[in-house]
C-alpha cells in the first residue's frame, strides 16, 4: 500500500514550495491515503476548490467562475478513469510555470496551471468545460484584468466587456481600461508577492572554524587566569594574551559581519572564499589583515582595521545593500564592544574588584579601549574605511574611482595625524575615552590594563 505523504516528500523534495502549496500538496496526500491510494492532480484540485483565500481561489473567483462548477465536472476518483499523471510530474510542471512567470517558490496559483495541461486530462478538462483557459489565468496572475476575445477564449463574460458608451473620462478612479495594453502597476499584479526575491537560505552556510574556537578558548584561559590571580608575576603576559586574543576574536566577528550581511544582499561567492566561517585565516591578505594590525596593537596599543574580505560589490542587490555591508563591520565590532562593557555596567560593579583579579578588569577595561577605537576609527569618512564605504555607492563613479586609487594614502594619513598632530590626537581620544565612559569603563582600569599590556 502506498504511503502518499513519504511519496510526496520524495516527490517535492527539490521543488521550492510556498507555505500555501505545501499545505494544499499534503491534505491531497491525507484524501488519497485515506483512499489507499497515490495522490493525484485530481486530489490537489479538489483541495485547492475547497480552501479558500489562496492566490489559486482568488484567481479563480476573480474570473468569475464558481468553484463548485468545476466540481461538478470532476471525474471520480476511485480510479475508474483514465490513468493519472505522477504528482511528481505535476510539480515539475508547475515548477517549470513558475520559472516562466518569474517566481522563486511554487504557489497554489502554479498548481492550478499545470493542472490546465493537455497531459493532465483529469484536471485540464473540468477546468476548461467550466470555463478557465491557461491564457486567462496567465493574463490575471501578470496583470490583475482579464482582456476579452482573445484568441481562444470563450465568450463567457459578455458583462465584463467595456462598455461601448463609456469614455474613459468615465472610468472608475483607479481602473484601467481593459482595452489598454499599459504595462500594469506591479505592485498591484497578484504574483507581486511571488516576483519578490526571497531571502536566501543560511542552512549549511554559516560554520565556525576551529581557529576562532582556539580563539575564545585562549581569551577564556588567560580571562580566568587574571581573574583567579594565578601566577601573578605573569600577569603582563596573561593581559597581552588576553587582549590580543580577544582583539582577533572581534575582528573575526567584524569581517563576519561584512560578509554574512554581502551573502544577504546577493554576493554568494563570499561563502564559497569561507568568509563565513569566523576564520582569521581566510581574509585576502593575512599579513595585512591580521599580522600588522596585531603588531600595531602589541606596540602602540591602536586597534587597526583589521581583516579583510572581498565583496563582489556587483552581485549586491541594490545601493542601498552596498551601503548595508559597510554598516555591517562597525555592528559587530559595537556588539563585540558592548559585550565587554556588561560587567562594567552592572550597579556596584567596582565592589567586585579585589586584589586578585584587578588584573582582569584592568585587561577587559583595555579591551573595551581598544573596540571603542576600533569602532570611531571604522566609522570615519576615509577612503579605506567603512565609514566611507557607507557613504561610497551614493557618491559620483568619479569619485569613487578616485577613492580606490587613493584608499591607502587615506588610511596613512588619519594615523599620521592621531601619531604627530596632537590636537587631532588629543580630540580622537578624547572621544573615545567619552563612549567607554559612557558604558562605565573606568579611565583609571583602562590605564591600568594598558599599563600591563607591555613586553616586560
């Protein structure tokens, strides 16, 4: 005997389907095993007569034809007529509609279609003695009107014709002449929802490599020896471990961003370069990306930019998406900074602070220093930056052209300023020591943690 749910699994297995046309596919297969036998099209016609509010429903009562006469022209289905279509082919068939109409996931209205197929006599022939044509129904899904006396169509809705005497002056606010061959708001097309591209699937696509595991393993284990007091003479050593550990972890986390916000809005490729495995590893150039930034930290305790990935800013969907991966980088390092911040912000957090773990709050309150940095650095409008990159796609392609060509020298001149122009130097950091204060990050701790994040 055979189990129509498992064939119908197997059977749309590869078919994107909508919540509506899945509905619609599994109560066939719960009518046909009830009947002990495979599901047929005529099963999924018969529940898609009786549901109601689906785009297949409204299409049809929109063409003003009764759902029940086409019931009245249904065959048995006991399996005395002729030999069913597999459902499988049934929804190749409306996969293959769905593709030619311009939509991602196979709908109730896709069904119906198929089922207007000459290999699908079941369905096809009740359907057209009721009055229903694939031309008709192809023509209201893309334009929400029907045209009258087209080729092959019946003369059954002599009262939907214009009338003769109406001008158009006369028509209605807001309807159409049906006469008109205007290209329809697409907006208001019933397959508007349909033509939208959906939001691409993550499952399978985000991963996390053992690298930034050991990562957080390493910022875990030197956290707690620093909170523990274990080998205090080390605590210099455990401070830089701490910090630099959790410094990559960040820009991990920063580079991430980019990434998973590029595969959203359109840059698949971003998967296949593993930008979306959290591994430092991966970025373009690992000693620009991760070497120096890391150097700069240990000597000068300035959070570089960091990593880097390549976005293929073509694929994007739109300008506005360009502009969302910049914006990405700067979210994740803000998260990054406010997870550090929470001790910091809980009330009385400075009773915790005892001689044994000073060194650990002083670490986490550097920490802290360094992602503020890192994020008003970001946020800057230089060329190489994602503060300019938030801005780039809105800007003249001549100036954009100019900004690629002269990205670095932009990026050497803004820590040029912050080593050899006090004021500049002065007012960044004055800045920045503002938001940590904001968060409740003491200046003495951060001065505390810097103190020890040195080679002794």
């Amino acid at each position: 005997m055979p189990d129509p749910t498992t064939e119908l699994e197997r059977d749309a297995a590869d078919i994107p389907l909508t919540r509506a046309a899945r509905d619609i596919l599994e109560r066939a297969a719960a009518v046909a095993k009830a009947r002990g036998q495979s599901a047929t099209p005529s099963d999924v016609l018969q529940v898609i007569l009786t549901t109601r509010g689906t785009l297949a429903d409204q299409s049809i009562r929109a063409l003003e034809i009764d759902p029940a006469s086409i019931t009245m022209q249904q065959p048995a289905t006991d399996g005395s007529g002729a030999k069913a279509i597999p459902l499988r082919q049934l929804l190749v068939n409306a996969n293959r509609e769905a593709q030619v109409l311009g939509h991602y996931h196979v709908d109730s209205i896709h069904l119906l279609l198929a089922m207007l197929y000459s290999d699908t006599q079941e369905t096809s022939a009740p359907l057209q003695k009721a009055g229903l044509t694939l031309y008709d129904l192809r023509r209201h899904l893309q334009a929400g009107t029907k045209v009258d006396f087209q080729p092959g169509e019946s003369d059954r809705l002599q009262g939907s014709r214009s009338q003769p005497g109406r001008t158009q002056s006369q028509q209605a606010p807001g309807r159409s002449d049906p006469g008109r061959t205007s290209t329809p708001d697409r907006r208001s097309r019933p397959d508007a929802a349909l033509r939208r591209k959906p939001w691409p699937s993550l499952r399978g696509v985000i991963k996390v490599s053992p690298v930034f595991l050991g990562l957080v393993a390493v910022t875990a284990a030197s956290g707690a020896l620093l909170w523990f007091g274990i080998l205090p003479a080390f605590v210099a050593a455990w401070t830089i471990v701490f910090v630099t550990a959790g410094w990559i972890t960040s820009v991990c986390v920063h580079e991430f961003a980019h990434a998973l916000v590029a595969f959203l809005g359109g840059d698949r490729g971003v998967q296949a370069s593993g930008y979306l495995d959290l591994n430092p590893l991966r970025y373009t150039n690992v000693m620009l990306s991760l070497v120096m930034p890391v150097l700069f930290l240990l000597l000068g305790g300035i959070g570089l930019p960091g990593g880097a990935v390549y976005i293929n800013r073509g694929m994007l969907r739109s300008r506005t998406w360009d502009s969302a991966v910049s914006v990405a980088g700067p979210v994740g390092t803000l998260l990054c900074g406010l997870l550090v911040a929470i001790p910091f912000m809980v009330p009385g957090h400075l009773d915790w602070i005892t001689h044994t773990n000073a060194g650990f709050f002083g670490a986490l309150a550097f920490l802290g220093f360094i992602e503020a940095i890192a994020l008003v650095l970001n946020l800057l409008p230089v060329p190489g930056l994602d503060g300019f990159g938030i801005l780039r796609p809105w800007l003249p392609y001549s100036v954009q052209g100019l900004a690629i060509q002269y990205g670095q020298l932009g990026i050497i001149a803004v820590f040029a300023a912050l080593f050899f122009i006090a004021p500049v130097r002065d007012a960044f950091f004055g800045f920045v020591l503002q938001i940590t204060s904001f968060v409740g990050i003491d200046q003495i701790l951060i001065i505390y943690g810097q103190s020890n994040f040195r080679f002794r």
